[in-house]
C-alpha cells in the first residue's frame, strides 16, 4: 500500500536526490526496507515505477511552490 506521508523530520537542503544530486523533496520508503530520496522532477519521472515498491511516499514537493523565505 503506497500513501503519501507527512514526515516527522521534514527534508532539508542537506537531503539531496538519489539520481542527480539536487535537493530532494520526496522520500520514498521502499517495502524491502531502504529509503530513496528523489528531486521533484526525478519523483515525477518514476513516480510509477516507484508505487509499485514503495512502502511509503514522503512528498514536500509543494513547497517549491512556497515564498523563498519560508523555504527550509
């Protein structure tokens, strides 16, 4: 089952993505046990391929769309 979290730790600038190093804004928790970080457009790239593993999905994407200065 694959549901979209609100995490306890919110992501930081030090999260980064997993595939190309920018800032991450999702987590996925996968159902063997590890965790992938994923930018916005790499998230939106596999988001199909990552439901059918994912345990959880951590998405904070939306605060790309937030002021500058309220950003983490």
């Amino acid at each position: 089952m694959t549901s979209t979290l609100t995490p306890t730790t919110p992501l930081t600038a030090a999260d980064r993505c997993d595939r190309c190093g920018a800032q991450a804004y999702v987590l996925v928790k996968l159902t063997s046990g590890g965790e992938l970080l994923f930018c916005a457009h790499h998230a939106r790239e596999h988001a199909d391929a990552l439901a059918g593993i994912a345990a959880d999905i951590v998405d904070e994407s939306d605060r790309l769309l937030n002021d500058p200065e309220t950003v983490r």
